[in-house]
C-alpha cells in the first residue's frame, strides 16, 4: 500500500557515532489497514527504448532535425499539423497554453509545488516528444540539456541563442530559434484538448492580450530574456538528489527547493534556477523563460525539462524497491510547498487525474487509444525505468559502473561526477517484472541502493554504497 505524504519521511536515530559521523538509519513500517491500496501496475517491461540524449552529443544534421521540426510544430495549425503528420501533432503554442491552463487552475496549480510536479511534467514532455517525433520520425527521442555542463555553452547561435537577449529590449534575435513568436491577441477558445473538447479556464491572456503570463505586460513579440548565459547547476547535487534513498515527495523538495524532509541536502534548485537566472528579469518584468506560468514559450523549457526528468528517472531506478507502493507517492493529505504550503486540493495524490481540466489521454501519450484520462498513479506506472517508451543516454553506463553516476558526500571536496554518453539510439533493457502490489513497508532495500547518512555541521546528508 502506499504510505500518506505526511508518513513517508525518514527517521533518525539519536545514536550518533562520533568516530565517522553516522546516524543509522530507520524506516516507518506502514500499517495495512490505512491509506488507499496501490492499484497494481500492469505496463509491459520493455525490451526496447528510444534513447534521449544530450543535446550538444547530436551531430549538426541531428540537431536541425529537432530545431526544423520544432519550427513546424510553431508555424502550423493544428489541423494541418494532423493532416500531415498524424493523430501525435500538437502546435507548439497546444503546450503554452496547456501550462497555463494547470497552473492557474481555480483548484490550485495542478503542475507545480506538489508531489504531481514530475509526473505531470514527465507526461507534458511525452506528449511534447511524441509529438516531435510525428513530424520527423528521424529525431528519435528528445533531446535533453544537462545543466552541469558548462562547455561548450549552449547560449550560441548554434543552440539556444545570447542571455541576456541581444535585441533592443532583451528579444532573441540569434540562435536556432531566433525571433521565435510570441501569440498576440490570444484567444482560449482558439484551442481544444485531443478529443476536441473546449478547455475551461480562467485564462484570458495577459493584460496587452498575449499568451504570456495573467500579469505581464510586455508587448513585444519575439522571445524575451534578461538572465545570464553562465548559469550552471553543480553536477555533484545533481547526483546527491538523484541517489537519494528517500520517498517521492522527498526527491521532489530536493530538485525544487534542496531539501529532503525539510532538512538541507543541496544548495540551489536543479528545477527553478534556470528559470529565474536564464530568464531573469528587466524590473518588475520577467522574461519569457522565468515567466513562471507561460515559461514553455522559450523553447529551453523542453530541454530543460527532460533533463529533470532524467534525474527523476535515475532517482526510480535506484529506489525500485519502492514501485510497488508508488514511491510512497501521498494517496490523501498531501501538502504543496512555496505559495501552496499546507494545502491539500485535488490533483496532488496518487489516484487523482492529472491537470484534469485539459488531462492527458492515454492516447496522448501513445499508451493506447483510450481517451481515459491518467492519473499520477498511471505515469508512476508507464513512465518507469522498465516501462517507459523512453531511456537517457547515460542510463547504460550508470548501471554498467555505479561509481560513474554517484556524487562525493560529507566532509569531502565535491567532485564533478559525469557519466559517460552514448550515440545509441535504442538499448536493451533486461528487467524483472515487478508489476505486483504490496502492503509491507517501505523497509525493504535494495542492497544495491543502501544508503546510510552522515551528520556534518549540522547538514543531513546521504551516501550511496
């Protein structure tokens, strides 16, 4: 069974061995007779998964593939976009606005500050790929940015263009996607979800009638930025959130806000940072990609995107031991974090649909033809290690050598932990099915993933062994 949000933290031992600064570690048996059973997982473990890559390992063809076809998704309706490439084609404005609709659902933001922010993403950037992939089928998978890497810079005219913006008030006029247009005179009924239903939703537009933000007030209508080219996330807290032997909430807090149960485990936001530092602001103005709820209209997001996800997808494969129960995923009583601290709402638990004021279809996500929406339970189902249409690049090595995807812990020097990236595009998988339910605790682990703590100078850290 899974275990309610507010039970899935760790305890901790007051025995601390002072000779190597270890708590030993103790975990909450779930009882049976509480919380919602986990429905059980029937996905097929596969054999066979496209593999998305970093973007700067593409060669030049395969990068103006993706650049190309994201250019078709941008200047194409929707209903040529299905007539020529099929039922998968969305626009790229479909995304910007299914964005919007989630976060400024009257319920509460049903994508962000909550448990339901990586699966709900995970299956916007399915969508998203599959919908890539419809336009040129030789792409393969999407490709991911990995934010730990500095060189070469990705704020090029070969990838993403300058940051700050080199037009005359921050627009992006280089880069593969230069001048890329913003919506004006932005109408909501202009869209419809893959049914063909009419979206209901606040959301009217900005105040100057753009697909921006409700509040912003910028009329220009090309891509803004005001941040920094030189943002870079620390490759070694992007493995410490990685490896993390903790629940799903745990993991979440960790890339959002650096910690894990509300103790200190990294510095900075692997998810945020690029957000506010690449997209920056120009007084009270933000730019496109730090424009919280219409930030997909800077094509960085994707990338970015998928790179989260690939530290999510490390995080399951390393906490298997947990599918069975979700994760520990909340089934009830979930709590948001930043503006929805303690609030519970529909949308954040395990059984509830995703977003479901524009949900995702399992024929959406190329799960089958079912117009069924999903629930968050679906995508921690579909969208595993063994089960997901889609791998990364360095899952091979990592599971090859574990030692090349950990990060250095305690009081030694951080060190730059890189796994090594593949040109393959498929690999085979060998996976146990582990489509069964339980309803013993969360203290069964994997000898593979045992992980003690250590104690320093107050910090609650993690170690993988």
């Amino acid at each position: 069974e899974s275990i309610p949000e507010s039970r899935s933290k760790m305890i901790w031992s007051s025995d601390l061995k002072k000779d190597n600064k270890v708590l030993f570690r103790l975990k909450v048996a779930a009882d049976a007779s509480s919380g919602i059973q986990c429905p059980v997982c029937d996905a097929v473990v596969r054999t066979t998964q496209r593999i998305r890559r970093e973007m700067r390992t593409l060669t030049d063809e395969e990068w103006g593939k993706v650049t190309a076809a994201m250019w078709i998704m941008k200047t194409t309706s929707q209903a040529d976009g299905v007539a020529a490439y099929g039922a998968s084609f969305r626009t790229y404005d479909y995304f910007v606005v299914k964005h919007l609709v989630a976060m400024v659902d009257l319920r509460g933001d049903q994508a962000h500050f909550g448990p339901m922010f990586m699966t709900w993403h995970s299956a916007f950037i399915l969508e998203f790929e599959n919908a890539l992939l419809s336009v040129d089928p030789e792409i393969l998978a999407m490709p991911y940015w990995d934010t730990t890497l500095t060189e070469p810079s990705v704020f090029t005219d070969q990838y993403f263009g300058s940051a700050p913006g080199t037009g005359p008030n921050g627009e992006v006029i280089d880069g593969a996607f230069n001048d890329w247009p913003i919506e004006s005179n932005f109408n909501l009924a202009d869209y419809t979800n893959a049914a063909g239903e009419a979206i209901s939703s606040p959301y009217t537009g900005s105040t100057t009638g753009m697909l921006r933000g409700a509040d912003a007030t910028r009329t220009e209508t090309t891509v803004l930025r005001f941040g920094t080219s030189t943002y870079a996330y620390d490759p070694n807290d992007f493995w410490k959130c990685a490896n993390l032997d903790a629940f799903w909430y745990d993991w979440y807090e960790c890339v959002e806000q650096g910690t894990a149960g509300g103790v200190g485990v990294v510095s900075g936001s692997l998810h945020s940072g690029p957000h506010a530092q690449i997209g920056g602001k120009s007084g009270d103005d933000s730019g496109d990609f730090e424009d919280v709820t219409a930030s997909p209209n800077d094509p960085i997001f994707f990338f970015h995107h998928a790179d989260v996800d690939r530290n999510a997808y490390w995080w399951m494969h390393v906490n298997a031991d947990k599918r069975a129960s979700a994760y520990g995923y909340p089934t009830e009583e979930a709590s948001g974090i930043g503006p929805y601290a303690g609030m519970t709402y529909y949308g954040q638990h395990l059984m509830d649909r995703m977003g479901d004021a524009w949900g995702f279809s399992a024929q959406d996500l190329g799960f089958s033809d079912s117009m069924d929406l999903q629930t968050n339970a679906d995508i921690l189902c579909k969208v595993s290690p063994t089960t997901a249409v889609y791998t990364y690049d360095f899952i091979t090595a990592c599971i090859a050598d574990g030692a090349a995807c950990q990060a250095t812990w305690g009081e030694q020097e951080n060190a730059t932990t890189t796994a090594t990236t593949t040109a393959a595009t498929t690999t085979t998988v060998a996976a146990v099915d582990d489509n069964t339910t339980t309803t013993t605790s969360q203290s069964q682990t994997s000898a593979a993933t045992e992980m003690v703590a250590s104690l320093v100078g107050g910090v609650l850290l993690v170690m993988l062994h």
